[in-house]
C-alpha cells in the first residue's frame, strides 16, 4: 500500500523582511513524480531546500517516512540531491564520482564494486565508468550525477532544475530518460523546474508556486484542463481569457455577455447572477469558420472576428483572432495536408466557437 513518504505542515519560511513562503501543507507518496513549478522567486527552491534540511522552517514541521526531521541536518534525512551544475569531480572518473558517497561511509569496497556498477548499468553508463566529466556530454553528466545520488539508496531524490543547462534536444531526450529512471527506481523524485511543458510531461502531480504561495497542487490534466486561479490558467500554457458579469442563472446553467452575444454556460460551481467571472478557453478549444463554410443562422452562438496573423508549427496552425471590441484571441488548429479549411489568410472574416462545457469558468477574485 502506497504511504506519504514526505509531509510539510503549515511550513513557512522568511528571509529577513521577504517571505519566502507563506504556510504549507503538501503530502507525497512513495514512489511519486512530483514537480514544484513556478518562476524565479516563487518558493519552489525554498520548499526543496527546507525539505533538504539546507533551511530550518519558521513555523510547521517537516516529516520524512512517518518521522519527525524538523531539526535534523541535511545528512540524517537520507535523501539525496541533484543541483543544476551536477558538481561533479573533474579530477575522478565517473566510478569514483559514484562510489564518493559510500566510500565517505566506510563501505566495504566489494560492496562498494556491486553498487557502484549496478547503478552505473541502470542509467546506461557501465560502459564509460573509467571516462572523466570533460570527456561526458551533458546528458551523460547529468546520469553520473543521479547515479551518484541514487548509489546511496535515498528514499527520496531532489533535483533542483537539472536539465536547465541542456540544449533543447538534449533536454527532451533526458525528459524521457529521467521519468524511466524514476519508474525503474521506483523511489520518489521532488523535482524543480520553471518550465510548463517540462513539468506536465514528467509529473504524476504539479504544485505551481506563486510568491510563495502553493496555488494548485494536482495532476497535468487537472492544472491545465481545471485551472483554480487566474494565475495558474496564464501560466500553464496559453489561455484566452474574457472577463464577464452573470447576468442570470437557470437549470445548472449561467448566461453571460461576450463580445456582444449572449451565452448560456455550465455553471458548475454555483455562481449566482451579477457576479463578474472570468471564462477561460484554451486555444485548441476553439474553433474557427471561415464565412463560406456555415450558413448564417448557425452562427447564434458564435463571435465574429478577422483573422491577423497565421502561425504555421507543422502539427498545427495558429490563428490570431481579432474580435470586434480589438480583443486579440489565438487559435490552435491541427494540420492536416488535405484540409483546406485551415488555408486561412490574414484579414479573412471568419466565425469562432468552442465545444459548450469545455471552457473554465472562475470568479473574479484578487489575492489580498
């Protein structure tokens, strides 16, 4: 049976006059993929450091495998860390850069052999374990410097953004690499990143971070699909966003005013008439129709718009939508060659729509 491996409750953390963090209570399983995601500044490398033992909480308690680490150093938490640098020995061999840890422990050097080389075949490695880090790529730097933390059998591995430094392609090849390790390994990974795409390709859960506050802690589908705030729609991805009043209610649903026509919405949460909302659509959510391809009674429930730039990305094409009241919206349509109804050309009239009950729908309400 899956248990908590790691729990923060009501954490917190200042650094003189600058909150850091604010309270914090997250549970993680054994076994899980977790990523803190946010931009700089946001408390995610705060909560991998207190977690650490780098950094003593203001307020909560921290506890690892069911016990009590508050104020216990970094050294008794056994749990390892991986930084963005790797800091590898330059002057050892990738055998040495991995056996370092358990030599420090006194381990017999026979079980010192087994360790080292096993850990060295599960990330692909066995084969380069006399080579220096000069002589790695990145990628391969990064495995020695996950290798060397896992030897140490940690119950839980940090990684603070470690394939920032890597190239774009490096970096996707090492996305895939890292999230088979972890399922190999099957230990929990706590893992850092400001980048979107990264953190929902990888994760079994995302916490986005936010002025050190946890806005939303939840599965990829649920943040990007299930938005809670305002700021976690813009910051996962890419979101159309209108700003609106109820202006009535009936039968689970709600009618507000965009750009002019008149919606009928699920309203899933209960909102009551003359509350402003924000509706939220997703690019690919939307659909869009050029004047030739439906009659003029089947746009009731659609806005008008003219179209301003075509962004064509291979898979899809991206459309630049001009509203009447100037809003811009963007569109993300699939490719395919034989379609030409995605031939679109700037300063075409066109229609939008989406599918009823996929957008989001949220109150309108400022963090005090």
């Amino acid at each position: 049976m899956t248990h908590n491996i790691i729990e923060l409750a009501g954490v917190s953390k200042k650094f003189g006059n600058y909150q850091a963090l604010h309270e914090t209570s997250i549970t993680i399983k054994n076994g899980e993929f977790i990523t803190l995601l946010g931009p700089s500044g946001c408390g995610k490398t705060t909560v991998l450091r207190l977690i650490s033992g780098f950094d003593k909480p203001d307020t909560g308690k921290i506890y690892i495998d069911g016990r009590d680490v508050t104020d216990l150093p970094p050294e008794k938490r056994h749990l390892n860390t991986v930084f963005q640098s790797y800091a590898l020995f330059p002057h050892m061999t990738v055998y040495d850069n991995v056996a370092f840890g358990l030599r420090c422990k006194k381990i017999a050097e026979q079980e010192i052999q087994k360790r080292v080389m096993d850990i060295l075949r599960t990330v692909k490695l066995e084969q380069l374990a006399e080579r220096k880090p000069n002589q790695l790529s990145g990628g391969q730097q990064q495995r020695v410097a996950i290798a060397r933390a896992v030897v140490n059998e940690p119950i839980v591995l940090l990684l603070d953004e470690p394939l920032s430094a890597l190239d774009y392609n490096l970096r996707k090849d090492m996305q895939i690499e890292l999230k088979q390790l972890q399922r190999r390994l099957g230990i929990t990974f706590i893992f850092v990143t400001h980048d979107q795409e990264e953190a929902l390709s990888m994760s079994d859960r995302v916490a986005i971070m936010n002025e050190g506050y946890m806005e939303q802690l939840g599965t990829p589908k649920d943040v990007y699909e299930e938005p809670t705030s305002l700021y976690v729609a813009n910051f996962i991805g890419e979101a159309n966003i209108f700003t609106t009043e109820i202006i009535e209610t009936y039968d689970n649903k709600l009618v507000v005013e965009i750009e002019g026509k008149r919606l009928a919405l699920n309203n899933k949460k209960d909102l009551v008439a003359k509350y402003m909302v924000h509706v939220i659509i997703r690019p690919e959510d939307i659909t869009v129709w050029g004047e030739n391809e439906i009659l003029p009674e089947e746009t009731k429930n659609m806005l008008p718009g003219i179209v301003e730039q075509v962004i064509y990305k291979g898979s899809t094409v991206d459309l630049i939508v001009r509203l009447p009241s100037g809003k811009k919206i963007l569109a993300a349509e699939f490719f395919n060659e034989d379609d030409e109804k995605l031939d679109y050309h700037t300063t075409e009239n066109v229609w939008v729509d989406w599918i009823p009950g996929w957008e989001v729908i949220l109150p309108h309400e400022e963090k005090s």
